[in-house]
C-alpha cells in the first residue's frame, strides 16, 4: 500500500492548505480590524462543554440536539459535547465569569471550529468554522442595527456587495403562542403530507415547520399566518424602530416572514445575510436576539443579540469576487558552495528581521535547481552567489518578472531589499 493512501481525513472534514488559507486569514485579520471599530473584543471558549449546556440552549427537539452533535462520555462518565454552534458557550463564559457586573454593553467575538453531524455537501461540513459576534446587555433595537451595520461594514471590506439582508421578528414568549396556536390549525389538514420530521414538529414545535428545506414542506407552507401578525404590543414597537434605524443608516433589507432560525433562543429579531452565488445554501451569516438564554443559564435578566459567519461559504464567495494576492518570497538566496552558503544564511537572517520574507536555495549542488524553485515559488528576486562571487565581493541579482539583471557588492545585497521594502509601508 502507498503511503498516500493508507491515511485519509474523514468524511466531512477538510484540510485548509495554501493558497486557500491565506482567503481565511484575510476574512478573520479583517474581521479583527472591523470589529473592534465597533467595540468587540476576542473571546476563545472551549470547543468541548457540558452536553446540557447545548441541550437547554438550542433545544431537545432541534435537529442539531436529536440527530447532529458529537456527543461522548469522557472518562468520569460525564456527557460532553463538541461545540456545534458558538453563543451558547459565549453565554456560559459570560455568566461564569460574571462579566454580567460589569458596563454593559459586553461585546464580544469568536473564530474557531464547530462540530455536527450532517450530510456532508457543497459549503457544509462534519467540522465547520464561524466567526461570530455577541453583544450583551442592551435592550434597544438600537443595538440590533448597530450589529446588522457592523455585519454589512465587514462583509463589503471583504469585497462582498451582492448580498441580501432578510429580517424578521418571531416575537416573545408572551405573543408566540398565539402564533403556533395559529400554525397548527394552518397546518392541521396537511400534517400527513409533510416530511417525517415536521411531522413531529408540528406537535413539539411547529415554528421549526417554517425552517424546513424540504421542498414538500416548502409548498406546503405557502399561505401559512406571518409571525409578524401576531406581535405583542412591545415586539411590535421593537421591530418597527429597527426597520425605521436601519432605513437611517442606509442599510437595505428584505422582511422575510418565514425567517424563523432554527435554534429555540432566539427572540424578536432573526436576520440572515443571503447571495445567490452559492446555490440552494444561500445564507452566508444568520443570528438575531435571545433575551431570555442568560436567565435560562442561571444569569441576570440580559438582553442580547449576534450572528455567525460561515467561514467556509464566505471563503467560496470571496474566490469568486477577485483575484486575491498569494504572499510570495521576496528574494531567493541561491548559493553554491560553502562561503556562499554561509554568507546566504547571514543575508536570509538580516532580511528576515526586517520582516521580508527570504527563502534559501538549500540544494547546495546545483544553481539550476534553486532558481526552478524560486520560480515555482513566485519570488520576486533570486540573489545568485557562488565561489566567484564571494571572492569579488560582488554579487548577481535577478528579477523574476521581467528578467532585469545586476550586480551589488555583498555589504550591500541586505540593504537594497529592505529599501524597497521600506518604500513600501504605509
């Protein structure tokens, strides 16, 4: 058996290699930059927790809870579960520490793997990974458009235009009721057309009907009540000031009265930031408010919202939008024979400190061989030197883009790269 096969990754998951990587690394440096305009500062919580944890937050009957977390007794028979989503472990952090006594608002953000266990497809994996966003502590729906303008800044410094922001309000726990009275009647005379699961939504939870993809329960839904009819008094004020800041803040959205989410916390506000670039997975960030998850946890009464960013279709949409530059060596030190290779090293190190990227030729017997891989690498320049070389103290130069050759004495070959380099700072 070959080496290259004995071992493959599992099924679901995916290695993240150059140049790919350097899409991530962008997303996530850019996040950082724009994040922090607004206020949010890093948190990095555990990617095991406590099964309950996720159990209480997104909900027995969810499809993430029956059918898709990692979830495994450790060794002191304790049930514990790889991270499918990110807010409930934020929310645990957040009333642990007691960050709760603290000004509010907290805000916070996230970048890291999730786990589930779902048909693997195009976008969608076993092992997946978000950035995501929380902010805690602020009733106002000034707020949720402080959040959803963050969210837009972010993905159009990216380089992501062509996007739809759909929005709706799925109200309380004092106005829901009366909206899932309303949907089981809607849905009562259908219930046998629709898929196995929904079936036994309908009795457990007949909102997660209206997150369905299936496309039977997708028509059979047409004409169903809109949760929006069905608002409380203060949910209603709640929603109808958010669409009226949004307006201000130039910030374009879509009411989309079937936008349920489909995790039990949320509350009022539900939004997904949508393409149609990326086939029948549309959605390339979704989140809203969940102001009764802190209390549920033991906390405070603490109002609070977010979202998460699916990095996985942000990396395919940002591939399709531009051509993204893949960092290359700023000069290949090719050299032949010991002094050379010496004073290549000396040279390689002194780049380095200034923070340009130098690559040595490391095949000390041919010349030939290092410059194909200079070439292969993309590198700006090869410094060529040899026994000749060191001896007149005159090195070569050679510029990969358009062939342009020279010479430089050796004190110097340092100093013209970190020029050039300089000339180029901000």
């Amino acid at each position: 058996m070959s080496a290259s096969s004995r071992y493959t990754a599992i099924k679901g998951v995916q290695d993240i290699m150059p140049p790919d990587i350097f899409l991530w690394q962008n997303a996530e440096n850019i996040a950082k930059e724009v994040f922090s305009f607004y206020g949010y500062q890093e948190l990095r919580a555990p990617i095991i927790e406590s099964t309950d944890i996720f159990v209480r937050s997104i909900g027995e009957t969810s499809d993430i809870v029956e059918k898709e977390m990692y979830t495994f007794a450790d060794k002191a028979d304790r049930s514990i579960t790889l991270r499918p989503e990110g807010t409930a472990p934020v929310v645990r952090c957040y009333i642990e520490n007691h960050l709760y006594s603290l000004p509010s608002p907290q805000k916070f953000y996230y970048s890291g793997p999730m786990f589930r266990y779902e048909r693997p497809q195009k976008g969608r994996f076993r092992q997946f990974y978000q950035i995501g966003a929380e902010a805690f502590g602020v009733a106002e729906p000034k707020i949720d458009a402080e959040i959803l303008a963050m969210l837009r800044e972010y993905l159009n410094a990216i380089g992501l235009n062509e996007l739809t922001c759909e929005i709706n309000s799925i109200g309380c726990e004092d106005c829901r009721p009366s909206f899932r009275t309303a949907l089981r009647d809607f849905f009562h005379d259908r219930q046998g057309a629709l898929c196995p699961d929904c079936q036994r939504r309908f009795t457990l939870n007949p909102l997660r009907i209206l997150d369905c993809k299936i496309e039977a329960c997708i028509g059979l839904r047409k004409g169903s009540p809109h949760v929006t009819d069905f608002l409380c008094g203060p949910c209603k004020e709640h929603f109808e000031m958010l669409l009226s800041l949004l307006k201000l803040l130039d910030l374009p959205y879509v009411i989309n009265p079937e936008l349920v989410r489909g995790l039990d916390y949320y509350t009022r506000t539900t939004f997904e930031i949508t393409t149609e670039h990326l086939g029948a997975q549309k959605a390339v960030a979704a989140g809203g408010r969940y102001d009764r998850l802190v209390s549920e946890f033991g906390g405070p009464p603490t109002a609070a919202i977010g979202f998460a960013i699916g990095m996985e279709r942000l990396a395919a949409l940002m591939k399709t939008i531009t051509v993204h530059d893949v960092p290359v060596p700023k000069v290949v030190i090719a050299a032949l024979g010991a002094a050379a290779e010496r004073e290549g090293l000396l040279i390689a190190q002194r780049l380095r400190k200034h923070g340009i990227w130098a690559e040595l030729g490391y095949d000390n017997k041919s010349l030939k061989s290092q410059m194909r891989r200079a070439d292969k690498l993309g590198a700006d320049y090869v410094l060529i030197m040899g026994d000749d070389e060191i001896n007149s103290g005159i090195l070569k130069w050679k510029r990969l883009s358009d062939k342009t050759q020279g010479e430089i004495p050796v004190s110097e070959a340092h100093t013209m790269f970190i020029r050039q380099h300089q000339a180029f700072l901000p």
